[in-house]
C-alpha cells in the first residue's frame, strides 16, 4: 500500500503541476532595496512578538483594502476567526501560511509589513510585478487560539502541524480546505525555531534554516520539488546580506502527518522557512526585517519566472540545523537542597522562553565542566539554596523542575547576593 501511495502522489504532483512563466531576464531587486522598504513600511504595534489575535487584526486593520480581499477561511476551537487575504491576478497561485504554532510569530509580523506595503504603494514596481504575474492567498494567523497564550498548540492541545492526515483541529480543516480550493502552485510555510539551534557543526547560531520539504520517504525530487530548492537556492542569496552565514537546512525526512510535507504531496512547490536567533534581537525585529526581505524577493523571482535562472546548489549546499547549545551554565556553585548535604555542582538551564531569558528550567546538575552553553555565570564560592519551587514532590532537586534558587555567600541564606527566578 505505501508504494502504491506513493505512485499515486507522483502522478498527483505531475498532473497538477502549473508551467511555470519565463524568465524575464532583468536582475531582481537588490536586498538592500528591500530593507529599505521595509523600514517605511513595518506595521506599529507589533514590536513585541508575543501579541493576540485581537492584537494583530487591530494593527492590521488599517491595510485591509485594496488590493486585499479578506474572507473567514474558518474558526478556531475556541471560535476566532482565521483570516484569509487575497491580492493580485497572475496566473501562478501562491500560498502563504504563518503562526500555525501559536508561538511562532516572526513570519506573522513580515505579513503584516507585506500587506501594508501592497495597499500603500500600488503603484511600486515590485507590487505591480508580484501582483500581475501571481494571485496570493495569505493565512497570517492560523492558530488564534495557541497566539491568546502563546503557546505551540492549539487550545485542544494539538500540534496543527502533525494534523495534515487525520484532520481533526478546526484550523488544520480550514487550512487544507483552503489548498483545496486554490490548489496553489507554490506554498510558503513559515515557523520559528528553537534559537539556540547551530548552523550544522559549527558555532554559529541558525537564524534562517530552509526547507524544500520531501513529498515521500524515499526523499524524491520531481519538477515540483525540484522548483522549491530552485526559490529556496535564491532564498540564500537574499537573505544573506542580513545575516551571512547564519544559514542552515531543516531536516528533509517526511512527515506523513506534517502540513509542509503533504502540501508538496498535494503537488505544490512548498518552501518552509524557519525564523531562529539572533544576538541582541529578543522581538524578533531584524528577523521580520529579513523574513520581509525573503518573501518579496521570493514572490517577485515567482512571478517573473526569476528563480528558474536558479539552480539547486545553494540550498543543498547549506549545512543542516545543527545541535543545540544549552542555554544558560551556573558554574562553580554549591547546590543547598534542605534536608540533603550540600553538594559542589554545576547547573545547566535552559529557559522556556529563551529570546527574553524568562522560564527557567534544570536540565543538568553536576560536573558540568567542558559543556556548552550560550552563556555562562560563575557563581564560584556562593551557595545555590534551592526554593521551594524548585523540588519535586519527594523534596529533591533535578531535570525539568524550575531554576529558582537563592544565591548567597552562606550556607544559612543571610547574606543573599541575588535571587534567581529561571532568568536574570
């Protein structure tokens, strides 16, 4: 049955796959361009990344004529609407999705400057040349839900990018009814990443990691596929300007449950791009700059036919997301728990929330000397007097409960240096 499904999936991507238009041979925009743009057109009131429905919508809301159409693609369980803008009239149909993690939100706010930019200046080359060579069609939210807390999952507490197949969550079905009635050429999945992941074995923090997503196990490339590694090839070039080398790829293994690989088994030419770290950026703010960069570059080389001068060898070329590095290392300390003799160890955190060094949670304790992290806080010659909040239900200390501990220079806790609350 797999191999059957498969053949199946090959003759689906052939039959529908759109031709795409000629290259039009002049250069494409030049990033610096675009920057540019972008800093005139960034949408007010979202410089926080962690904004709600309601948020968003209202910063929005000032953008929302012409070019833009804007119908209900559906509700969320708890009953908020889902969003979808159509603009343009070009023959090549592209789809463009953000936040199905309600927590991932950079490609959101990109949107956002994006809708602004088509509805104020109509008449800029780039919008004329996006609008009449593609028809768009844009989820800017489509986890309303996840977004009200900031949470990955929607409020059923599922993961709306592992409900491609069974289609049980409200915005999994609003999302692929909306594929099927618009069968787009070309798909645009757009995520955030774990900021603390590395550029293949190197030290570099990934900012931008890429997808061409597999549309079967055997990881084939057919012209559909082949078209996504061509836009993401050119992805490379402009947003290199940005953040140079900080480039990875994200692992290719197919997903039978995932939305970025059965759009590409659906037969669209699906590029994910994910949004990681960068230094002194908790908001987010130069990777909604870049993620605005990507996307006009990317819709101009589609409607044009641009990105066919493109060949495949950037994009594979670049390294895959790499390791991990921890987040935070107490080092040097003398870890308290009452009712325990007090022991010299290190402890590693990472943070739940690690762009803004908030959440806290123990990940290791012990020697710890020679491991990684991001960042490191000799705390040599003072005692870590565990809090309350910091035990498990037995009174112990360890992996995955909160980082809150009581500095101090004795071991009675009278002369507190600091309180650590899971971040500084």
């Amino acid at each position: 049955m797999r191999q059957l499904a498969a053949s199946a999936v090959l003759v689906l991507a052939a039959c529908t796959a759109a031709p795409a238009p000629a290259p039009t041979g002049a250069p494409g925009p030049a990033p610096s361009e675009i920057v540019d743009l972008h800093a005139a057109m960034t949408v007010p009131g979202l410089e926080d990344r962690r904004f709600d429905h309601a948020t968003y919508w209202r910063a929005v809301e000032p953008y929302l004529g012409e070019p833009w159409t804007v119908e209900e693609a559906g509700r969320s369980a708890e009953g908020r609407e889902i969003h979808r803008l159509t603009a343009g009239s070009g023959p090549t149909r592209v789809m463009l999705w953000s936040q199905m993690h309600g927590d991932e939100s950079t490609a959101s706010m990109a949107l956002a400057d994006l809708i602004r930019f088509f509805h104020e200046q109509p008449e800029h080359r780039l919008t004329r040349s996006i609008l009449e060579g593609t028809t768009l069609h844009l989820i800017p939210m489509l986890n309303p839900d996840g977004a009200e807390r900031f949470q990955r999952r929607n409020a059923q507490g599922v993961d709306v990018n592992r409900d491609a197949r069974r289609l049980v969550t409200p915005e999994g079905r609003a999302l692929k009814a909306a594929h099927d009635a618009f069968q787009p050429d070309f798909g645009f999945n757009l995520h955030d990443q774990d900021p603390a992941i590395r550029v293949g074995n190197s030290d570099r923090q990934a900012a931008i990691a890429l997808l061409a997503p597999a549309f079967n196990e055997a990881r084939g490339v057919n012209d559909r596929r082949r078209a996504a590694m061509q836009v993401a090839s050119l992805l490379v070039d402009a947003v290199e300007p940005l953040v140079g080398d900080h480039v990875a790829r994200y692992d290719d293994t197919f997903n039978a449950r995932a939305f970025g690989d059965l759009m590409a088994a659906w037969g669209t030419s699906t590029v994910l791009i994910e949004s990681g770290g960068w230094a002194e950026d908790p908001q987010k703010q130069h990777l909604r700059r870049t993620n605005f960069v990507a996307l006009v570059t990317a819709l101009d080389a589609i409607a044009t036919g641009r990105y066919q001068a493109y060949g495949t060898d950037l994009y594979e070329g670049l390294a895959f997301n790499g390791r991990r590095v921890p987040d935070l290392l107490l080092e040097g300390g003398t870890v308290v728990v009452p009712g325990l003799p007090p022991l010299r160890a290190d402890v590693m955190v990472n943070y739940d929330r690690p762009l803004l060094e908030e959440g806290g949670v123990i990940s290791d304790v012990g020697d710890l000397g020679g491991y990684e992290a991001q960042d490191t806080l000799d705390v040599s010659g003072l005692y870590l007097i565990a809090d309350p909040e910091a035990l498990d239900a037995t009174g112990a200390i360890g992996p995955g409960m909160p980082a809150h501990f009581t500095v101090a220079e004795d071991l009675a806790g009278e002369r507190v240096r600091f309180r650590f609350r899971g971040g500084r």
